[in-house]
C-alpha cells in the first residue's frame, strides 16, 4: 500500500514537472506588437520595411507609410524638435522617443496615426496614414 501512494507521488511529481516545462517554451509568442517582439522574418513572402519617423513641432518627416499585406514594419520614432509620441490605435502601436515597434501587417487597409504627446499648438495636426496594400 505505501509502495503504491509512493509512485503515484512520483508520478504527479514527474508529470507536473514535464508540463511546467512545457509551458515556458511559449512564454515570448502573445506580445509580437511590442518593441521587444522576436525579429522573425514575415511569413506569406512578406518584406520587413524599417522605418525612422522625424517629429519636428508640428509634424511626422513621413506622413503616408506605404506596405504590403504580409509585411512587417518596424517603426522607430526619433523626435528632432520638441516631444512627441506615435500611435495608432488600430494597430495597436504606441511608441515615444527613441523607441521601435513592430507591426505586422496582416490586412488591407488604411490606418492612421498620430502624435500621442500634447506637443503644443499644431498638435491636431501631427497625423499620419499607414497604407495596407
């Protein structure tokens, strides 16, 4: 009797750490919008574009970015003049200075952007498109 609830402790124990180890393989796939997303290459025969966006008070050095469906887009924003941010909520990207982020672009569309930090009187105006081809 003891022999049996022995092994079955060794068992749960040997089970329990087989899946735990299981587990942490997988730790780094749910944030691939994040600045610190693997670096893997598209799938579906898509490019990665790296792109440097300028902020100068009032405006992006690239209002209208250009990709294809299947593209990956690594976006790094560098403010020149004054504070600004990047954001698009659509694409679920919000970048301050200094900062990269990776998009990949899995449908058609056009997506807007625009600067995150109350950056002063042409605020408003600090907008951009991402076009999805």
């Amino acid at each position: 009797m003891k022999l049996k609830s022995v092994t079955l402790w060794i068992f749960v124990l040997i089970t329990i750490i087989a899946l735990s180890a299981c587990s942490k393989s997988n730790n780094n796939t749910n944030n691939q919008n994040s600045p610190e997303s693997s670096q893997a290459p598209a799938t579906s025969g898509g490019a990665t574009k790296e792109i440097t966006v300028n902020a100068v008070d009032w405006s992006f050095s690239e209002p209208e970015i250009k990709a294809n469906v299947g593209d990956t887009l690594k976006v790094t924003l560098h403010n020149e003049k004054g504070v600004h941010g990047f954001q698009s909520d659509d694409l679920g990207v919000s970048i301050k200075d200094g900062e990269t982020a990776t998009i990949k672009l899995d449908k058609a569309g056009t997506y807007e952007f625009h600067c995150s930090v109350q950056c002063g009187q042409g605020h408003d105006n600090m907008v951009g498109t991402i076009i999805v081809q």
